[in-house]
C-alpha cells in the first residue's frame, strides 16, 4: 500500500505454582490476564496506512528511511538485535535505543536468555541466577521512553542452532518466566513474545513447540518466523499444507487466538539462494499469501516485519539495498 531477596522469593513462589501466578500469601496475581485489560486494543499504526503494525529489521535509523522510501510508507515496528556478546551489551543496549530515539514506531528487540560470554544454562537461568541482569534490561528500555518494546526472548527456541533452544521443557519454561517477570518489573508496559521457527521442531523432546508455552500470564504475543523454504510454498495447496501443518503460521495463529493473545512475525521472506535445497525463490506469491493472512487476522497481529537479510548470499531474502528478489520486491512494495 502507498501513501534481590523478597523480589526472588516472590517470583520463585509464582514459578513454582504452576501457570498461573500465586503470591506467598496465596492471592492469585496473573500478570498476563490482568494485561489483557489493561491492553485491550492493539498499538495504532504509526504511519503504514495498513490494518496491522507493519514493519523491517534494522540496526539504525538510516536502514528505515531507506525501507520508507522502498515501499512509499514508513515502518511501524522496527525489529533490533542487541549485541550478544556481554551481559552490558544485551541488557544495557544504549547506543541502539539512542539510535532509534526519533523513531515514532514500536521496537521489536530480539534477546537470548543468556548473553556468549558466559556458559550459560537452561538451569540456572531457571534458578534465578540471571534475574538481576534482566531487571536491568527492563530499567535500560524505560529510562529511553521504550518500557512499550516487544520483546522476542529465546527466539527459534524449537531448533537445535541456538544456544537457547528447549532442550528441556520444564527448565527451558522456568527460565522464561523468570525472565519475563524480571523485565516486567523495570517495563511493566513491556509486551513478551514467545516466538518459534516455521515448520517443524528439533527441541523440545517430542517434536512439539507448544510443548514449552510458558502459560498465559508470560505470553503477550505467540510468534513465528515464516521462511519461504522447507517447504517452499510454489502453489496455494502447497501453501496451504505448510501454513496449516505442524508450527505453521496459521497453526500459531489459532493457538493465538484460543489463549486470547496476540500474533507476531518477527522473520517472514522470500528465499532465493540456499533454503537447505528447498528455496521458493523470487516468489511474489508468497507476498500476496502473507499479506492475504495478515489481512484476515489484523484483528489480532501486534507486529510482522519482513526480514531483509543483511548477510550476502545467506538466504537472499532482501528486497531493497540490495535487491535479491525484483519480482517479490515489487510485489511487496504495491501491497503493503
């Protein structure tokens, strides 16, 4: 389209009690129904003209402009990575929030459980040790006027080439809820999105990535990242068969639905080199059946940003700067 001691008390009583959130005393404290009042309506547009928060991922602000200009409307959301390297890197990122400070949109920060500097494990994230890092987080995006960001923690957790992934469901959901609830203390307006790769699962044990749901009161958004690739979509019964099929976007888009939550894409796009053999190509198909599912549920998407990936000849996905997909690109640039 144009144009630390009672705090970890507190919250080692809630993650004990199962789903819900039950104090020490015993009241009953659901943080995620209690959000879903607060937060009926979805974040207006901030400029795209569509019926859903639409955007791209980009490291700067120069990165935007030039998808504005590509499509003829802004972003929306912008999608950020923080540097993975340190704790004060993941958790105090204040050289990318500065960056993003004129942007009028939401940020989508995509964060792993545990920064490369150290070994760290499922358990003892689960335990607690990294809470007081991720309070820290919270307090960085409410001191740069981002307490609203989107936060996709442990992305793509159902694979195995992660550091994150669900190797174990019960450590790997004592882990999240931890730190979603460290967050949420320092960005109470944070949204947390729980999100999964496309299209089949390595982790956890069992094949099933609803298997590790943290439960409602630490979810916001259920996510997806929908690559056109294994298995490609050429035809409408072939995208049919995907979108509904194990960890298909419209599989997470009725869980999303059942549990009252929003939907988020955080990585959707054409593939046109390596895609493990199996590469839609420069499919402007798979543009038109995006956005076709998008339109049918803007009632309930928070956010999709489509990923113009940075890295030469990874996957070939990007649509401007450079151009790996002309077809797709400019099919792009019509619908949304």
């Amino acid at each position: 389209m144009k144009a630390a001691g009672a705090r970890h008390s507190l919250l080692l009583c809630a993650l004990t009690s199962g789903s819900a959130m039950v104090a020490c005393d015993g009241s009953y404290t659901s943080l995620g129904k209690q959000r879903a009042a607060d937060d009926a309506g979805a974040t207006p547009p901030a400029g795209s003209g569509l019926p859903w928060p639409s955007g791209t991922n980009a490291q700067n602000a120069s990165r935007l402009e030039s998808f504005r200009v590509f499509r003829g409307s802004p972003a929306d959301v912008a999608l950020v990575l923080t540097d993975y390297s340190t704790w004060a890197t993941v958790t105090q990122p204040d050289a990318l929030l500065a960056e993003f400070a004129g942007f009028a949109g939401r940020l989508v920060v995509a964060q792993p459980f545990w920064p490369r500097e150290i070994d760290g494990s499922l358990a003892e994230c689960a335990a607690g040790d990294y809470d007081a890092h991720w309070t820290r987080f919270g307090e960085t995006l409410s001191a740069h006027g981002r307490g609203d960001s989107i936060v996709r923690l442990a992305w793509q957790f159902n694979g195995n080439d992660v550091p994150w992934a669900a190797t174990s469901a019960e450590t790997w959901i004592a882990c999240y809820r931890r730190v979603t609830g460290s967050i949420r203390e320092a960005a109470p307006r944070v949204w947390m999105d729980w999100s999964m790769n496309a299209h089949g699962t390595s982790q956890p044990p069992g094949g099933d990535a609803f298997d590790v749901y943290p439960g409602d009161e630490f979810v916001d958004v259920v996510g997806i990242d929908a690559f056109d690739m294994t298995p490609s979509s050429p035809d409408r019964a072939a995208w049919d068969a995907q979108c509904n099929g194990k960890q298909g976007l419209c599989q997470v888009v009725d869980f999303a639905r059942a549990h009252g939550k929003r939907v988020g894409v955080g990585q959707w796009a054409v593939v046109t080199c390596n895609g493990f053999g199996d590469a839609g190509g420069d499919s402007p198909f798979y543009v038109e059946r995006m956005h076709e599912a998008f339109t049918a549920n803007a009632d309930v998407m928070a956010y999709e940003t489509y990923y113009n990936d940075p890295n030469p000849r990874e996957f070939c996905t990007s649509l401007f700067e450079p151009v790996e997909a002309p077809r797709a690109a400019a099919r792009y640039a019509e619908l949304f």
